[in-house]
C-alpha cells in the first residue's frame, strides 16, 4: 500500500475541496468522489490507506462506505464526518468500525490531530501483527548465544559482522542446531535495519500454496477462505530482514517467485495485481547439500547464486570440542536462574561425558541435554547420570585407566604444552594472535613462552 494515499467523500463540492486541500497541503496523494456509489467503485480499483468520508450522503450513507472499506482492506484507516453532532451518529460510526470521528466544519488542525490518531493506531496494528509473526515462527529450542573460541567458528562470526553493516543476501549453512538462526539475529541486529523487524519463515513447515500467501500475502477471494486482504511476511518485514530458514526445502514453483523477487524487487500478493517494493534484506539458512540438490534437478542454480552472496558455514559441535566446556556451563546458569535450581557445577564424570559425546543434534542438543539435567538434578553438582550420559562416562574412566598403564612413558607437562601451542600454530598457519584465541591466552603470553623454550636447558627440563 502507498504510504500516504486517501480518498475524500463528500457531496458538498466546496467541503470536499477543502479537505482535499488540507490532505494534499500535509503530503497525502488524495482522490475524491461525490457519492457512496462513486467511491465504493474507487475502493474497489485502488488502495487506500485513509478514506475520509460524510456520513450523510445521497442514497448510500457513509457507513456503506465504511463498510466497503473494511472488506477491501482491514487496515484502512476511516474516518467519518458529520454536521450533525449527536452522540447517536458517534457511537453508530464507531460500532460500525470508524477509527474516528470528527464534526464538520473542521478545521486543518482538527483533522491534523484525528490523522495523527489514526497513523498511531495503524503503528500499533503492524507493530503487534509482526510480534505475533515473530512469536509463532520462533523455535521452541531454547535460544543458543554467541560462545566459542574454535577457529572455524570465529572465521564464520567475524565473516557475519564484516557483511552485517551491508545489504548483502547471505546463505547460512550448517547442521541442524549449529546456531544458524543467531546468526541471522546477529546479522540483523549489526545493520542499518536493526530498528525494522525481523521476520522469520520456516520454508519446511507449510505446503506450496500456504507458503506462496505466507511469504507475498492475499488478495480478499485470491482462493477459497481468503476473506480479506493479508499481508504477506515480505510486507512485514518492510524495512528490516526476512530470514528464510530451511531453504532448501523451498518448493520449485516457490523458488521461482522468491528469484524474481530478489532480482527485481518487487512482487504482487496472490490474487492481486498491484506490484509492491520488497525493501526487505534476506538471510537464508540450511542444513542442505544444495550443490547436491541443484545437480538432481531440485533446486534452482540461479536461485542459489542469487542467495549465496555471502555464504556464512558453521562448524558442527562435534568439530569444535574445545567449545563444549563453556557452552555447557553458559547454559548450566540460564537453566538453573530460569528454573530455581539447585545444581551450580558439572561433576568430573558429568564433564568428560559432555566433552566426548557425538552431538549430533549439535549445541541445540547440548542445551537441551543440560536443561533435562537441572530439572532432575537432586544436588548442586550434576552428574554423568543426570545427562544422561552414563555409558560415555564408564567408556572414559576406561579409557583412562587404561592411560594409567603408560603413564611412565607419558612427556612432562612443560613438552605437552609446548606440543599443544605448536599444533594450534600449525592449524593457523603460523597467526599468533588467532591461536592465542583459540587458546584462552593473550599473544604476548605466547612470546614469553617462545623465549623460555630459546633459554638454556629448557630442553632438559621439559623432558623433551
């Protein structure tokens, strides 16, 4: 819908005039007509988004004209004017679904204050309308912050807060519970379009045809139960970021829309002909293998190219272990506030289950998992029973006490160390600063530790 356009009903000419004058001096594109009949045709061609409308008009009232209004758009603001300023007329407007009312004549300043009424309301319509839609497409896992320190997974942050300030479409890929959609919050949160909205889609969720409304909106009659006007999730989130999660579970008669969409920029509802400017900025997610997909035929190459601007790949848990320790710890407090649990800390068990387990249901499984834990935890240190994760506990001790067999020929701690720092410099091709990262420590502990290695004797002392 145009921002700012109104049409003006009145059958006194010199009044109609008037308010046209008043509506086009405060910026409005304004149409007016001269009766019921007149307008309900002009409603019926266009869009509207304040009719403002006599209430005494010859053969049709202005309440049919509200009427009509109503039906064509449910957001339209209406307004009705009236000589004759009884308490009856006002309450019989506003029981028809007037959102004002105000006694002719008025003056520019009077209908400046009811049109500043009506835009306030209108905010608070759309505002709870993409709350609502915010509300039902979020995840019922709970929410997985921004930890770790593993190298892939600091490469894939700082790539998503380098684009964040941007325009850019970005294709977040990764395993289901990767944390895919915090990373699309924080893309959001980066931009210039932090104060528009963020609306989600779960591509997997609805069939072809929910979808296609779901995304680009209806016309009243589009298809069987379209009994009004909606607004589609490209509307709502005019402004701000449309994130489309499981992309490539996108139907192909859907894919085709979505790329004209992203190549020009525009679309129409389903059942309309009016074009409207997606001022949207995309982010996509998957756990697909989409080059798979577009090699067997079920996904649009074009369309890939068109989301993968700026591909953004996270890493498995599995493949970040050295994070597992803080993430279950983070979660341990947020569970234990949220719940008035008893259990502060992982037991030694409990921790070398949570360190060696596959997660494949990745950090999304593991708040689970230490969620479960606090709600059944029976004391203030949870253990490898309470995970869970008995069996992985048992495998561990085994193994270690196996270890204890060699222990003897085991280096000092002094050549693990130095074993450790060495590998992780290796896996960074020699950046100190991202391996210090990677480590806990700062660069300049890792030059002490440089030149205690150059003094005499280290070598004898290490035991290397």
């Amino acid at each position: 819908m145009s921002q700012r356009t109104a049409l003006v009903i009145d059958d006194d000419a010199l009044s109609r005039e008037f308010l046209v004058e008043t509506l086009r001096t405060s910026g409005w594109h304004t149409t007016d007509a001269g009766s019921a009949e007149e307008a309900v045709r002009l409603l019926e061609q266009g869009d509207f988004r304040l009719v403002l409308t006599d209430l005494r008009l010859p053969k049709a009232d202005g309440l049919a004209v509200l009427r009509a209004a109503r039906e064509r758009n449910s957001e339209t603001a209406v307004v009705v004017l009236t000589a004759f300023g009884t308490v009856t007329t006002a309450v019989e407007a506003m029981r028809a679904g007037a959102d004002d009312f105000l006694l002719k004549p008025a003056s520019p300043e009077q209908i400046e204050v009811v049109l500043g009424r009506c835009d306030a309301h209108r905010r608070l319509v759309q505002e709870n309308r993409v709350l609502k839609a915010n509300l039902a497409d979020r995840s019922i896992a709970p929410r997985q912050d921004i930890i770790g320190r593993n190298l892939r997974f600091i490469q894939a942050l700082a790539l998503a807060e380098r684009v964040a300030p941007t325009d850019a479409t970005v294709l977040v890929r990764g395993e289901s519970g990767t944390g895919k959609e915090v990373i699309a919050e924080l893309v959001h949160r980066r931009s210039a379009r932090a104060q528009g909205p963020m609306i989600r889609v779960n591509c997997a969720a609805l069939t072809e045809s929910l979808l296609t409304s779901e995304l680009f909106g209806h016309e009243k009659g589009a298809f069987t139960g379209a009994t009004a006007r909606r607004q589609g999730r490209f509307e709502l989130a005019a402004g701000g970021t449309l994130f489309l999660d499981e992309i490539g579970d996108l139907p192909q008669e859907v894919q085709a829309k979505l790329l004209r969409v992203l190549e020009t920029r525009e679309f129409e509802r389903v059942g309309g002909s009016q074009t409207i400017e997606a001022n949207v900025r995309v982010i996509a997610a998957t756990n697909r293998d989409l080059e798979s997909a577009i090699a067997r035929g079920r996904f649009r190459e074009d369309l890939f190219y068109r989301l993968n601007v700026v591909p953004v790949t996270l890493p498995a848990l599995r493949e970040r272990r050295e994070d597992i320790p803080a993430l279950a710890r983070h979660f341990l407090a947020r569970f234990t506030r949220q719940h008035g649990s008893v259990a502060k800390e992982f037991g030694v068990d409990a921790l070398q289950a949570l360190a060696t387990a596959d997660w494949p249901g990745n950090v999304r499984e593991l708040a689970n998992t230490v969620q479960r834990a606090v709600l059944v935890a029976q004391g203030p240190r949870i253990t490898a029973a309470e995970l869970g994760m008995v069996a992985a506990a048992t495998e561990v001790v085994a193994t270690q006490s196996a270890a204890l067999e060699i222990t003897i020929a085991l280096p000092s701690l002094d050549a693990l160390e130095r074993q450790q720092i060495l590998k992780t410099l290796e896996h960074t091709k020699g950046d100190r600063a991202a391996a210090a990262l990677i480590l806990g420590v700062t660069t300049r502990t890792l030059s002490n530790k440089f030149r205690l290695w150059r003094s005499p004797g280290f070598g004898q002392r290490a035991g290397a």
